[in-house]
C-alpha cells in the first residue's frame, strides 16, 4: 500500500446550514442569533443554530428556556426540512460545475476525488474559490461553507473541521502529521468519548501517540478491522470506502403538544408507518421485524416489536402496526405509574428492522393455506400502486388511509437525519 504526495480530495460542510437558509429566506434574521426548532414551545431543544447564536453558547441540543436566558434576543423559527433539502439540491447542483461529487455524506456534508489534473495546491484554492463564489452568487449570499484538501477523505474532513466558518485548510502527505498535532483525539471524526478511553487505558492521550503506534495495536484496541483501517487513513493513505445497506428503516416524531392524545398520536404513528413503508418499496427491501415504541410527557417508555413474514406491502405494515399499538395501550393502563399526566404521549417511533432483499425470501411452504391471503396480497399491490401513481402525478398525497392531524411544520414523517436527506416526495403530503 502506497502513499501518495499532495492531495487527493475535498471536502465541503455548510457553515449552520439549516440556520444558514433561515436566514437566507428571511434578510432580516441576518446577522442575528437564530435558533432552528422543531416545534414552538420553549421547552424543545435548538436543532441548529447561527453563528451568532452560537458565540452566547447555544448549539445544537440547548433546551430553548436556557438559550433565551443565554441570549435574549434570540429568534426561534420553525424547522422546514423540505426548504432545506430543496437548498440541498441547488448546492449540489452548483457544487458539480466545479467538481465531481463522490459521496454525499449528509445533508450538508460532500466528498469530491479530484481529478488528477487537480491535485495541486494551485487547483485546490482554485476549486475552492469558485465554489464559494458559486454558492453565493447562485444559491444564496448567507449560505457559506467550509472546505478542507487531503490525501483522503477522512484528512479532507478533518482538514475542513479546522477553519470555521467559511474556512479553507489544505492538508498535504508531506505536511503529516505536523498539523494534526494540536488536534485533541475527540478532534478526530470516529473517536468520541467511550473510544477516548478505550486509548486512554491502553496509554494513547494525544494524536501523537496513536500516531506512533503499530495498525495492528489499533485494530486490537478497536477490536475489529475498523481501528487498523482508521491508522492508515490518519497517514495518510486512500483506502476506498466499504459499501454499506440499511440495517433499519424507520422514522419517529416528537409530538406538537396538541397532538399526545393517545387516539391523535395513533394517526400520526400510521402516517409514519405509511412514509417509512414507501422507503422500504423504493430501496426493494422487505421487513421481517417491526417495531413501535413511544415515550410520555413523564419520562415512561414502552414498546413492543412482532417478527413477520418478510413484506413490504403498507396495509399489512398498518394492520401489525395497530396490533403493536394495542399491546402498548394496554401495557400502559396495567402500569402501575401510568396516571393521565404519564398517558401524554410525547414521541412516537416505528422501525422496519431484519431487512431483506425479494431473493432472500422463500416461498411459504403451505401455498394452499395461504392462497386467501396471496390473493389480498396482490390487491393491495395493486392499490398502493395506484396511490403512488396518484402522489406522482399531482406531487402531493390525494388519498390518504385516514386523516392525520395537522402538525405545526405542515407535514408528518419526514425530517432530516444525519447521514440521511430524504427525497422531495417525502414531503408530499
């Protein structure tokens, strides 16, 4: 395995992005402290935040009563995850005339292998120079990036991590391991707090350190291939990146605070179930697993999951899903802390988990038995068909199996994950 000089590839973060379009949107949250939420009470948590919010010291995650009285002036607005997936789509766009686009690691995290005639200094600020200017001038003023070069992907991260906002940091092979030294380990994407430790008891404290060390001592302390592979990526080398799929497919939401009656928060839970079994049909995956859990205004968790015969179809998904739900209410009233405070439901989740692919799934071996439910299978086949033809032609639902409550953000099931951006007609409801 061979190192090679110079650098090799880019990567771009947008500077507080959703933060970043509010402001966009909205020329008079200029220059102020924004705080992004996904509901309007004082008692959610900031999802995103400005700058300027962020030098009072509110960041992703302060409860919203605590950043008021960290900052006062601070303007909370209403998270809009499909305005920020439609921004999404124009960056890329922009970003591909200057560049090739190898990963989109998030809805405003991207990796580009630079073509070899790029690899240099002089192409690299280039590169970057012509991006920003792109992305100012063609998706919006406000909006700004950080960008880092490196030999890999991982470099290239780090690399853009250095120099926020709106940065531009180029780390070369030659130049390793000289400017990560000032680094502290949790610096480095992939070591968080338990893996800290995990160094720290095998007497690594500081990027010198595990820099010094053999890849097979990282494997052993990592335990697995991953430590070792992670060695040679901090030196520098370009390993290609392994090709995951989905283990789950699910989605959960916080409920708005007129929504956590039991019967409304049911409807929301079949609206999810719905958005997620269009995700499992458009990846040609079926579940042989679901499950629903949920929490209450008071802290009380409950779930429950069914192992079923591997499907994809959304009526059959609904008719375990109101199963599952019933177990929960009735484990819910048998609780002996369950009160009508306990019984607000806050947050509702449903996951599609033991996922395979149609070759994986065998023939039910009693065909006979099961001729009724084949037949109701290939009528529900073609009815969900027919709904997504419906939603495709008039880009938005035109039937849908019950009336969900209306929420604040104006649709239900869809929001931006890490390492997720959901499809346009996600939104389409």
């Amino acid at each position: 395995m061979q190192r090679e000089s110079g650098i090799k590839w880019l990567f771009m973060d947008l500077n507080s992005y959703f933060a970043s379009v509010e402001q966009q949107e909205n020329p008079m949250l200029r220059g102020k402290p924004v705080a992004v939420v996904p509901m309007e009470t004082d008692y959610t948590c900031a999802i995103a935040a400005s700058y300027e919010a962020k030098a009072y010291g509110v960041t992703t995650g302060t409860i919203i009563t605590d950043a008021k009285k960290m900052c006062p002036h601070l303007h909370c607005t209403l998270a809009k995850h499909d305005l920020y997936v439609a921004y999404h789509h124009k960056i890329i766009e922009e970003v591909i005339n200057h560049t090739p686009i190898n990963k989109i690691w998030s809805i405003d995290e991207l990796s580009s292998r630079l073509p070899p005639n790029k690899r240099n200094i002089d192409a690299a600020h280039i590169i970057a120079r012509n991006i920003k200017a792109g992305i100012h001038h063609n998706v919006g003023e406000a909006i700004h990036c950080s960008i880092g070069f490196a030999p890999n992907s991982l470099l290239a991260k780090i690399a853009c991590e250095m120099n926020k906002p709106d940065g531009l940091t180029i780390l070369t092979q030659e130049a390793l391991p000289g400017p990560l030294l000032n680094l502290k380990l949790t610096d480095l994407p992939g070591i968080g707090k338990n893996m800290a430790r995990r160094l720290s008891k095998s007497g690594i404290t500081s990027i010198q350190d595990f820099w010094d060390i053999e890849p097979a001592h990282a494997r052993k302390i990592w335990g697995s291939v991953q430590g070792e592979r992670f060695w040679y990526l901090l030196h520098g080398y370009d390993i290609e990146s392994q090709p995951t799929k989905p283990s789950m497919i699910g989605h959960s939401r916080v409920l708005d605070p007129k929504l956590r009656t039991p019967e409304k928060a049911r409807l929301i839970l079949r609206k999810l179930v719905m958005k997620a079994a269009h995700r499992l049909r458009k990846k040609e995956l079926n579940t042989r697993t679901i499950s629903v859990s949920l929490r209450t205004k008071s802290g009380y968790k409950t779930s429950d999951t069914l192992s079923i015969q591997a499907t994809q179809d959304p009526f059959t998904l609904l008719q375990y899903t109101d199963t599952l739900w019933r177990n929960i209410m009735q484990n819910i009233a048998h609780n002996t802390h369950a009160d009508d405070h306990n019984a607000t439901i806050k947050k509702i989740s449903v996951v599609f988990s033991n996922l395979v692919t149609p070759d994986m799934i065998t023939d039910d071996l009693f065909l006979s038995a099961a001729h009724n439910e084949g037949v109701q299978s290939l009528k529900n086949e073609a009815l969900t068909q027919a709904l997504e033809k419906l939603q495709h032609k008039y880009k938005k639902e035109v039937v849908s199996l019950g009336i969900p409550p209306k929420t604040s953000a104006g649709y239900v099931g869809t929001k931006i994950a890490f390492a997720r951006v959901p499809d346009t007609e996600e939104f389409w409801s």
